[in-house]
C-alpha cells in the first residue's frame, strides 16, 4: 500500500506530536498525554481512509485517559498515605520550574527536591523527618512520570501498528 504526498505528510506531523508527547513527560509545558492523543487524532481524521483508525482512536483514547487517571491516584494515595502533605508536593513543583529555567533540565529534579524538603523541614522542624517524606514524594513523582510516559508509550505503538494494518 502506497501513501499519497498528504497522508504521508499529516503521519509526519502525527509522529512529530507524539514524539512531543513523550518529551513532555519531562518538559514542562508540554502536555504529554494530550499531545500524543492529539497526533492519533489529526491522523485517524486527515491520514486517508480507513475503519482502523477509528479503532486505533478509541483504544489511545482509552490509555490516555486511564493513564491520566491512573498517573495521579496511584502516587497520590501512596503520598497520602505516607503523610506527605500537598503544600509540600506544590512547593516542590514550583521550585522544580523555576530550577528547570535556571538550569536547563537537571534544575527541574533539583528544584523539586529541594522545594519539597524545605517545606517538609519548615513543616516538620527537623531535618532528619523531612528527608524521609521528601524520598517519598520524588519516589511518588518518578512513579507519575513512569506511568504517563508507559501511557504515551503505548499510545505511540497502537499508532504504528494502525500504521502498518491500516
């Protein structure tokens, strides 16, 4: 099967969007799970014709929003349970974006880790207590960007395959 100039075109830019996708698990201001469903979209409607890719739609329609889901419940119940406070979690991303400008990439875990433990030391008044609870949130976050980036994984293979048997 031969593809015309266009629908080889909108795969281009579709694997342009979910390769984005899968950085914004690590970028900030990248939505990553948006912008890999974003890419199956704009090929399911403008790539040619085909029932398939409606199915390859549906089924990264699916994983996008379970991997949503599933990317804030599960290290977020494990966070509650553990104790570690919200305030903490949202002072270690505001840190982590502004480390993120200040040096490019590494300054994103820096600052996150840095903003969680001075507000778990300010919360808790000792440092000893707020390392604990701070290992516990960057274990929480790695798990979150596990999950999201497994999710825009997925979503980018269901892609290929719709592909190749499309």
């Amino acid at each position: 099967m031969s593809l015309t100039d266009s629908e080889t075109a909108v795969s281009v830019v579709a694997a342009l969007a979910i390769l984005a996708g899968l950085a914004g698990v690590i970028v900030p201001g990248l939505p990553a799970l948006p912008l890999c469903w974003a890419g199956v979209l704009l090929w399911a409607i403008f790539g040619g014709t085909g029932g398939g890719r409606w199915l390859v739609l549906a089924a990264a329609t699916l994983v996008a929003v379970g991997g949503t889901v599933v990317k804030y419940a599960w290290p977020g119940r494990n966070l509650k349970r553990s104790g570690v406070p919200t305030s903490s979690l949202l002072a270690g991303g505001l840190l982590g974006l502004v480390g993120f400008f200040v040096i490019p990439v590494i300054g994103l875990v820096l600052g996150f880790v840095a903003g969680v433990w001075v507000a778990e030391r300010l919360r808790l008044g000792d440092s000893r207590l707020a390392w604990p609870a701070t290992k516990r949130a960057v274990a929480a976050a790695g798990l979150s960007m596990l999950l999201e980036f497994l999710s825009g994984l997925v979503i980018a293979v269901l892609w290929v395959l719709g592909l190749l048997f499309t």
